[in-house]
C-alpha cells in the first residue's frame, strides 16, 4: 500500500491511495456493499457510477455465507466478481449494534446469530483471519465501538479494551495485507488522544476514526474532528467511520479526513430519499407524480440520463425493484461526483465555498 | 402493420413483422412488462437479453399510473424510455381474473379497484381508446375470458358477448393502428369456429387465441390448438395469449402459432426458478450454495457470463434484490434464445428433433 499526498489546502488534502486492486482517489467515499454487494446493483454499475472501492462487512459475511464458500471462490473478489478494492470492517460495530446477548471478555464477544440463533464467538484474532481470507484490499482491527452516551468511565474503560484488542489484531496479522487502527475515546478529546498516542506505536498502515456518527450531535462530533484529525499521521490515510451527510463529509475534509463510507446513498435511495445539486428529493411526494424532468438536471447518471422522476415514481408505487434500483444508480454516482466536486475544490482552494454551497442546500 | 412469412415447415412458420417501432422475428415470445416495466430490468437490459417486443397491460396502466400522465409524456414508449414495439393487452382477462365485484353488461365492466376500491368502468370503446392514447404497436379488442372448467351453454354465451365486444372495438378504432380480434369458445372447438368465422368478418390485422392457459390440461388445449390453429388466416400473425413454458410453446409453434406471451420467465426468476438447457434449477436448493458454476454453462446471457450459482444463491438468501434482477436477465435471455433455436429449427427442417429435446428436458 502507498499513499501520496499531492494537494493540500488548509488541512484537506487530495491524495492517491494505490491498493492491491486499484488506486483510489482521496477524499473518497465508499459505498457499502455489506454481504458482498451494494443492494440491487451489478459491478458494471457501481463502475459506471465511478465507485472506486466498497466496503464490506466481516462480521455479516462470516454468518452468510459459509467463509469456506468464498475461500473456494478464491476470495471476496472473486465470488463477487468486482475487481477493484474493498476495505472490510472488522465486525466490532456489527457485533455491538446488531447482535444480542453478547457477552464481552478480554478474549473477544460472544453472540446469539441473528441468522439462526447460534453462538458465535468472535476475537480480534478471528475477525482478522476471516479479513485476511476475505483478500481485503484494507482490514480494520477489530474494536469495541463504545455508545452515545457514555460516561467518561465508561469510555476510558471501552477504550483500553479496544487498545488490547488492536494489539491482538496487530498480531494477528501474519498477512502483508494493509491493517488500520480505530481511534476510540467516545466524545472526550483527552480519551481520543490517548487512544491515538498507544496505536501509533503499532505503525498501522492508516488511521480510523471510529465510535462517531453514532447518535450525537454534529456540533460534538465536529468538535472532536477539530482537536483530533491534525494529529493523525500526515502520512498516511485517515477514515472517518460511518459518515455520512454531504455537510458531515466535507467538514470532516475540511479538518483532514481522507476516507468515508455510510449507508446513507443506498438504503435512503430504497426508501425514495434523493440527493440532487439543489438539496434532497422525496420521490414518493405528490409533486413529482406528473413531473417528467429527471431527478436532477445537472446529472449524468444513467438514471437521470434515461428516466423521469413521474416514471421512477410510477415504479416505486407499483412496488417495482427496477425503482430503488434507479434512485440506487442515482445516489450512489452523486457521492461519487460529490467526492470528485471536493477534490477539485482542494485542488483549486475553494473548498470554502463549496462547504457554503453545501451547507446552503443541505440544512440538515 | 406488414407480416411476411419467410419459410415454412409443415405448419409452422417463420415471419418478420413489421411494426411501427421495429421489426419482430417470429415465432415470437413477448416478455411481459405490465405496469409498464419489466420488473426489475432496465430496457438497456431487455434488448442486451434480445427481446424485440413487449407486452404491457391497459388494464394496470387504465389504474396507475393517470392516463394523463402517460399522455403528457408523449405515450407509453416515451414515458418508460422504450423504442422497440409494444402489445398492450386490452384488459379483458384482468378484469376477470383480477378484480372484484365485477358487473357485466353488455356495454362493459364495472368493477372495484383493487388499489383503492373505487368503482371503474371499462368497455371496449374505452379500453380501445387508452390502447390508442398508449400508442401500442399491436392493439387488442376487449374480450370476456371464459374461465375453465365452462360447460358449453357458458362458453357459448361468453363466446358471443366477445363477438359483439369485438365488433364495438373494431368501431372504436378510429386510429390506423393495429387491432387483433381474439378467438374465444372455452374448450369447445366448434365454438372456437364460430368464433373465428364471425371475426374474419372484421378483418383484423391479426388473430389472437385467448381463453387458454386457464387451467386446463395441456392436452385438451393442444387438442384445441391443433383443430382450430390452421384454420387462422395463413397471412396474419397468431398469436397464443399467456403461454408458456417451453414444451407448450414449441408444440403451438409446430401447430402454426407465431406470438406468445407469459408471465413465467419473469415471475419464477424472482422465485428462484431457472431455465438451463438441461432443464429447470431451482436456486434456493441446498445443493447449489457452493456450487460456483454459472446458472448454464450453455448460456452468453449477463448473469452467466459474471455470476455464479454460489453468489446468486447467496443474494437471494441475503434478500437482495440483485438476486431477482439477476435471474430475471437470464430467464429473459433463456426465452428469447430459445425462440431463435425454434426459428432456426424451423429454417433448418429440424423442429421434430427440437421438440423431442424439449420433452426430454421439461417433464412438465
């Protein structure tokens, strides 16, 4: 893995991040594609909506399905059949926001499936074995990612296990395969840098933000985006975690993030949720039934390119999966040209006016 | 409208018919596309899997979305982006086989609708008048199904009720756009002549079998089919409505059909179920979770060129709506191969081979 920065203005920084499957292009958004795909769509597809990476969880894939499966399918790549990079997820978020009865050790959590009920036990060890079979372009160690709210206590002491757990991932990691540490500490900057300061030790290949966009407000998450991100390492790539919003995103640029993912594009697009240049779209509102303009004019995505917003809407009212899979194609390629619009205003030091631009249209 | 027949082979027929959006090769299979869409494929698609024509339904479109919407937009092809031909049905059977208290008269239907209960009508002037402002390729009259079983009294009185709706729809076609008549008569294949008879009166640019694939055997609708199928005008396309799967198609074809229509390619692909050159696959079978073959190794469709068994079988059980797009391509593609082998066994003087692989294929 290398990264080069070639572009900084202010903190924000344009770089190429060159991967076992491909380069990509940073500040980057990647979509998710939990069990091995984005939902609805082919690769072709993400492709044409100038995706460069996805990412995928270990946590879903070891449940469903078999990990033997994809292992004789000679890896993720392969049983998916998309040949650029994925990062994989270590399990941790998953483990803590999607199972039941979990019982946490200094070994690891074990949890009741949600599939079928059994007990499954996963370790920083096992999530990073499953990770290094999966053949991920990038793995995250595995981590607890502490809750909103918690006490100060209650996050030192999340945080510490998460520490013990990136040296266990660290070691775990008998591959030559990127590994990145996830900074935890919940919403205390002193807990965060902590945290940071002990993971530098394990000169990981990149930096996470982790434990963020998980029920607090803006204003705190910013907060610690503010006195953490500069402090990251210069040199190499820094992801934030499961965010999000056009507004969230090019703040977290504007103070050095590198790296995003977020469900938002796709599951808000299979709900009829569209993001378009002049802010969001509800497909299913009245308005639109007769509205034969596509979603967004400035678009030059398939969808856009080839249907109306009466036609789209048409289809989501008669239940027709050809509906979220066109808002799908539509969101997904309006982060990627969101992504594209914020390195070009690194690029040409206007990324102040695009966050103004943003902000005007996107109030949420 | 021009239909040429090109070659024949005892009583089946090779064909081009030439419609205002293109050309048709026949024997013909339409892929259904009721609301105005074929669920989940984007029209990219239908013609990557070579369908040239297909067929959507006055009757769901009359329901939703307006009328008025689908006129504003120029007609049906404008308003869901498809250039080649379209049949639209003329709503007959669905107002039998889909709503509820339904009232029949002798100037039309009056039934509840099934999206919001409110009191519709529809008579053959105005299914013909929607078809017109649709702008389908081929039209077709307003017909009472006769349901199966239907003792002869029934099929009788049905039969001419469908005779004096033809001919009210033969007056409402004040357009030069293409009208079919239908051949009603339940079972009985002396009411199929009478029928027949009484349409040729009104010389229809091509004649429609309706009232088969009810419920019936196949062998009394074969029975049918070989009695009154020679008996259609020799230069007018034939069209067989709602069937089928393969083995019934390639007998009607031998018997001298050169249109179908059918739900099953598409509706089983989102049930998992597969046509292979070997026969049916259902892909929710145990034995193909990691079988990472393609769905046919025969197959040049999208799906089998990209995807396996193992990854298919897998979206499916993660939900994933790629999974019924993905089925949906190759079942598609499946028919519309398997209509251009009967074409070229009809070239070629080899049909009776091609029927004995298909009966050995398809036991059902």
């Amino acid at each position: 893995m290398k990264f080069n920065i070639t572009k900084k203005s202010g903190n924000a920084r344009i770089g190429k991040l060159n991967l076992k499957h491909g380069i990509i292009d940073t500040p980057s958004f990647m979509t998710v594609g939990t069990y091995g795909s984005v939902k609805s769509l082919t690769n072709n597809e993400l492709l044409d909506c100038n995706a460069q990476i996805i990412l995928c969880n270990a946590y879903h894939l070891m449940l469903r399905p078999d990990q033997k499966i994809i292992e004789k399918a000679g890896g993720l790549h392969k049983f998916m059949n998309w040949n650029k990079p994925i990062l994989t997820d270590s399990g941790g978020y998953q483990v803590f926001s999607l199972s039941s009865q979990t019982k946490v050790s200094r070994d690891g959590v074990e949890f009741k499936s949600p599939l079928n009920g059994s007990k499954v036990f996963l370790s920083p060890e096992k999530s990073i074995e499953i990770q290094i079979n999966l053949g991920s372009d990038i793995m995250m160690i595995f981590d607890e990612c502490t809750p909103y709210p918690a006490n100060k206590e209650q996050a030192k002491k999340s945080m510490e296990l998460s520490l013990y757990w990136a040296e266990l991932s660290h070691k775990a990691n008998t591959s030559s395969m990127p590994l990145f540490g996830i900074v935890q500490g919940g919403m205390y900057s002193d807990l965060r840098e902590t945290s940071l300061k002990e993971l530098l030790k394990f000169n990981f290949d990149g930096y996470a933000l982790g434990g963020l966009s998980v029920g607090e407000p803006s204003a705190l998450r910013n907060d610690i985006l503010q006195k953490i991100t500069h402090k990251l390492p210069k040199d190499k790539p820094r992801y934030l975690m499961g965010v999000g919003k056009p507004k969230d995103i090019i703040y977290a640029v504007s103070q050095g993030i590198d790296m995003f993912d977020c469900v938002i594009p796709t599951r808000n697009a299979r709900n009829g949720q569209l993001f378009t240049s002049s802010g969001i779209l509800n497909i299913r509102n009245k308005q639109y039934e007769s509205d034969l303009t596509p979603i967004d004019e400035n678009c030059s995505c398939f969808t856009c390119k080839n249907y109306s917003r009466a036609y789209i809407r048409h289809l989501d009212k008669c239940n027709d999966i050809l509906a979220g899979r066109l808002m799908s194609i539509h969101n997904v390629y309006f982060y990627q040209e969101f992504m594209r619009k914020i390195r070009f205003a690194i690029e040409s030091n206007t990324l102040d006016d695009l966050i103004k631009n943003v902000e005007h249209n996107y109030i949420e």
